[in-house]
C-alpha cells in the first residue's frame, strides 16, 4: 500500500439510476451508515429534490442550511454544507426542493455540468488531505443537469438495481448513459458495481432476475443482496438509518455485508492501481 495512512484516498460514488424507486436513496442511507460503521469517514450528498436521504437521516426541511443547491448554483463549498449526522464518521450535504430549479437556473452559465465536480475537488485539496474517504452522491431518478453534475464528479458508478421485470433493459440504458458521460464529460468514470436490491428469495422472478443480471454483468454484481425487508422501509420515517432503528435485521446485515465487499473491492483495486 503506496498511499500514505494520513492521507486516505477519497473515493466518489454517485449512487444511479435513472428508474425511481429501485433502492437508490435507501443505498444511500444505509451504505453510507454501513461504510462509517467500518471505520470509513463518508458524506453522503443528497442530490434529489425530494430530499429524502435528507429526511431519512433525520434532517428534517426546517433544519437544512446550507444545501446541495447552494454548492452547485452559489459555487458554496462542501465543508459549509455538510452538516453532521448522529453518527460518528458521517456528514450530510442536504436538499430541498430548490433543487429542481437548478436545470433552469444554470441554463446559461459556464460549467454548468461540473459545478459538483469543481465543489468536490476543492475538497480534495483540503490542507492534510480529504476529511472523507468515501463521498456517495444520490441522484433523482432521471438523466437530468444534476445527475451529470453526479456522474461529472464521480469516480465511479453504484448501481440499485430492483429484482424486477425489465432490471435488464434499465441497466442497459443506464450503462449507455455512463458511456455518454466517459466520452464527453468524465473519461475515467468507472462502474463500481451493480447491487441487486429488495431481493426475494421465496420470488422465483427475484431468482431469475438475479441470474440473468449476473450473466450479462458478471464480477461487476455484487455477492451481497439486499433483501427485501420491512424494518429497511419503515426506518426513514423514524429519521434514521436501518442500521440504527434495527442492526440485528436482514436489512442493516446485508448492508454491513455490503460495505465490507465495497471496502474489499477498494483495497485490491487500489493495490493493483498501485
Ligand atoms: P429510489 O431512491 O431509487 O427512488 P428508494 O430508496 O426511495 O428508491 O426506495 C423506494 C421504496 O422502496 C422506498 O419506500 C423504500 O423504503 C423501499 N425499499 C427500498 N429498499 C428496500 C428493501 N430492501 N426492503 C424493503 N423496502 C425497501
Ligand atoms: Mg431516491
């Protein structure tokens, strides 16, 4: 390992899919909660009008200062927005429904597609090296100026991807999109990995769905399954990541498991890099 200790890498993952409802913000959450759980220091930037990662890790409308509207349309810096969670190792960077005038607002400015990217860079050259080793950015479920301005800063790609009919043919498109990005914007986006999610195992469609992702996208699909559970869907409602309204639940285990497999790929992607 070439990388001096004091200064960790920090890696960037936007966290898409252009499909709603397939576990984006819920990866967020609970990935990011997981990854800080394991010692990673994470910022999770919510980048959806709706602000539910915001909600969900009990930042409530009132309480949101400076948000991820004011890093991309007033050039404000990450350290200013993120805001810290109840838990040690995690920050948030909040939204509110600002947000979506972003599209218009930046209609004619210069680099309009790299406002996060440049926020994010500055982070980088933080004096003592990045207070974050892990940012997860995410995205509203479209192709819009904001998630570009995602896929614009990211290293690399997480993909959601619901256990459903027609998974494949979303993940096709979406993998044209991260092509798009490589050739006009952001040639070294990588995709991390692909994460199959509220997976049911008793679901003969679940099963089927999961073979064939894992026969077209190989290594790139994660070991670990998020299942489908109901303490995951009930805990943002309390404010608070699964893995703190229940650790012991299928749930916040597979997203324990998950982190690690993250973390994992990074270390050996890493010494290879080295
Ligand atoms: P997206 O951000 O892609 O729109 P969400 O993360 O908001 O998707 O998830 C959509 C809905 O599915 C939410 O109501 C969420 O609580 C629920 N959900 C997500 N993952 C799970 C899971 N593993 N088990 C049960 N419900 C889930
Ligand atoms: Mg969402």
């Amino acid at each position: 390992d070439s990388e001096p200790r004091s200064y960790p890498a920090l890696r960037v993952l936007s966290v898409s899919n252009q499909k709603g409802g397939v576990g984006k913000t819920t990866t967020a959450i609970n990935l990011g909660t997981a990854l800080a759980a394991v010692g990673e220091k994470v910022l999770i930037i919510d980048m959806d009008p709706q602000g539910n990662a915001s909600t969900g890790l009990g930042m409530p409308r009132g309480k949101r200062k400076t948000t991820a509207y004011d890093v991309i349309v007033n050039g404000a810096p990450l350290a200013d927005a993120a805001a810290p969670s109840a838990l040690p190792g995690l920050w948030l960077v909040p939204a509110d429904p600002d947000l979506s005038g972003v599209e218009l607002e930046l209609a004619q400015a210069q680099r309009r597609s790299f406002r996060l990217r440049d926020a994010i860079n500055a982070v980088r050259q933080t004096p003592g090296g990045s207070p974050y080793t892990y940012i997860l950015i995410d995205c509203p479920p479209s192709l819009n100026l904001l998630t570009v301005n995602a896929m614009a800063a990211a290293d690399a790609v997480l993909v959601p991807l619901q256990c459903e009919f027609f998974a494949l043919e979303g993940l096709t498109q979406l993998m044209r999109t991260v092509e798009l990005v490589r050739a006009s914007l952001n040639p070294k986006l990588e995709i991390q990995g692909v994460v199959l999610t509220m997976y049911d195992r008793r679901n003969r469609l679940s099963d089927q769905v999961a073979q064939d992702v894992r026969s077209h996208f190989g290594d790139k699909v994660y070991e670990t399954m998020i299942p489908r559970n109901v303490r995951v869907s009930e805990a943002p409602s309390f404010g608070k990541p699964v893995l703190v309204y229940d650790l012991n639940c299928s749930g916040s285990q597979a997203y324990l498991k998950l982190a690690r497999e993250v973390v994992g790929r990074e270390r050996a992607r890493r010494a290879t890099a080295a």
